[in-house]
C-alpha cells in the first residue's frame, strides 16, 4: 500500500512538472521564435507606441473614420462576450432598427435594407475588428465630406479599401474582409 502511494506522489510531481512548468514554457519558447507578433497580441505600434491590437476592433463615433461593427460590450476586451439576446428579444429588436436608422443617417443612405448585417448585429465576441469591403465603400462618401477629400484622394480611398481586403481564410472559410483599425490608420496618410 505504502508504495502505492510513494508512486502515485512521484506520478503526480512527475506530471504537474511535465504539464504544468515543462510544456508551457517550450510552447511559450515556439510561440516566441516561430510566432513573435501573433504571441504578444499582434499590436500595432506608431511612433514607439502601441497604439492597439489587429485582433480587438477599436470604438471610434468619429465621422471621419471608417466605422467598425458594433459591440454588445462597447469594446471592452476583458468580458469578450456577445449579448446574449435571441431572436425573439424586443430589446435586440430595438437596437437592431436603432443601428440602421443611424447608420443609414449618418452614411445618407436611403434604403436601410441595403445595410449589411454586419453593421447593425454585433458579432459574437463584440471585439471583431472586421468589416467587408462592401461595407467600407458604403462609408467612403462621408468621410470624403468629413475630411474634404477632392474625388483624387476619395479614389485613393477606394484603392486602399481594394489593396487591403483579405481573402476568406485558405480561400474557402469566411468571407472577403478588412480590418477596420488599421484602415483608419492608412486614412490618416492620405492628404
């Protein structure tokens, strides 16, 4: 009995050792050497300041910016959660007719049914940082009045909506997208 249990002590140090010290610090070594940027959070840095993440979209009410998604935790990383509303909720059905209505506003568009879902049903995390191109296109007259752009700098606009689209992942799972943060930055280069 006694060495039963000196074994099943050896097995169990033995274990929280190889799982609990050994294992985590090679996979944190790999991420560090093979996976720099994604291991620390894929921040973006501007003038020796992180300045963001590309993985956590950032809230910007800003007419002279691109507009993300919205968020169910106004962009409060640390719940990372959606809002929980079912199909059948009043309350999401209000938020719903409220962020077409605004963003219909606020983007002059006449037919709130030719808004992407996207725009008016927060994703699922409430931190994606992704719009479709078709999206960012349906903003880029407001922010060529906002910003006085002449039509040679809005068809910049619209070249740098085209050159930072990505394709669905592996080229079959998702759909074209472009990240909203760093789409602003870029808007900020075009004078």
């Amino acid at each position: 009995m006694k060495t039963q249990t000196v074994i099943a002590i050896r097995f169990l140090l033995g274990m929280i050792i190889l799982t609990g010290i050994a294992y985590p610090f090679f996979m944190t070594g790999v991420a560090q050497v093979f996976f720099t940027k994604k291991a620390n959070g894929s921040l973006l840095i501007k003038d020796e300041k992180v300045i963001g993440s590309r993985l956590i979209s950032q809230k910007s009410d800003s007419i002279i910016y691109f507009s993300s998604r919205p968020s169910a935790i106004d962009y409060n990383p640390i719940p990372s959660m959606g809002s929980n509303l079912g199909p059948t909720s009043d309350k999401l059905k209000k938020q719903v007719i409220e962020r077409r209505r605004t963003f219909a506003r606020v983007n002059s568009i006449k037919d709130t049914t030719a808004i992407p879902m996207e725009m008016y049903l927060a994703s699922s995390s409430g931190l994606d940082p992704h719009i479709s191109p078709e999206t960012a296109r349906l903003q880029v007259e407001r922010i060529a009045i906002a910003r006085e752009l002449n039509n040679d700098q809005k068809q910049r606009v619209q070249d740098l909506i085209r050159s930072m689209a990505l394709e669905p992942q592996f080229y079959i799972l998702g759909e074209r997208r472009i990240n909203v943060f760093e789409l602003n930055l870029a808007l900020d280069n075009i004078k």
